[in-house]
C-alpha cells in the first residue's frame, strides 16, 4: 500500500514540476510542492518501537543488553 502511496505522489510531484517549468509560474505550484514533498518524505519515516524496561548502548564497539526491569516483590517485571 505505501508503494502505491509514494508511486502516486511521485507521479503528482512529477506533473507539478513538469508545469512549474513549462509555464514558468512557481509560486502558486509551490505549496503544492512543498505538501508532496513532506508527505513523500514522511512515507519513508519508520517509527522504531521501544523496548520497555531495556536499553541497548555500545561500549568500545560491543553492544550490551541492560534489562532493568523493577518490581521485586511489587509485582513488577518484564512482560
């Protein structure tokens, strides 16, 4: 489905431009430019998911997994 998303929008942006350098006229193309733009870039952004209750750091070129997790006897804990 992204793939569609971006392929459609490269097409506009692509039509856009095309009309932006035929006719010369940029500044009412240019909110349209720049709205293609963000949304082409945002279907790129991946959203990591977050590890809870862990942290992963490298130290001298070796990663090493800090699971804190709490509770003790409260019941806590990793899921």
């Amino acid at each position: 489905m992204k793939n569609i998303f971006r392929t459609v929008l490269f097409a506009i942006l692509a039509i856009v431009l095309f009309k932006g350098f035929s006719t010369q006229q940029w500044p009412p193309l240019i909110i349209a430019i720049v709205g293609i733009s963000i949304l082409l870039l945002s279907t790129f952004v991946t959203k990591a998911k977050s590890t809870r209750g862990s942290s992963i750091y490298v130290s001298g070129g070796t990663s090493h997994t800090d699971s804190n997790c709490g509770g003790g006897d409260s019941g806590g804990g990793c899921d």
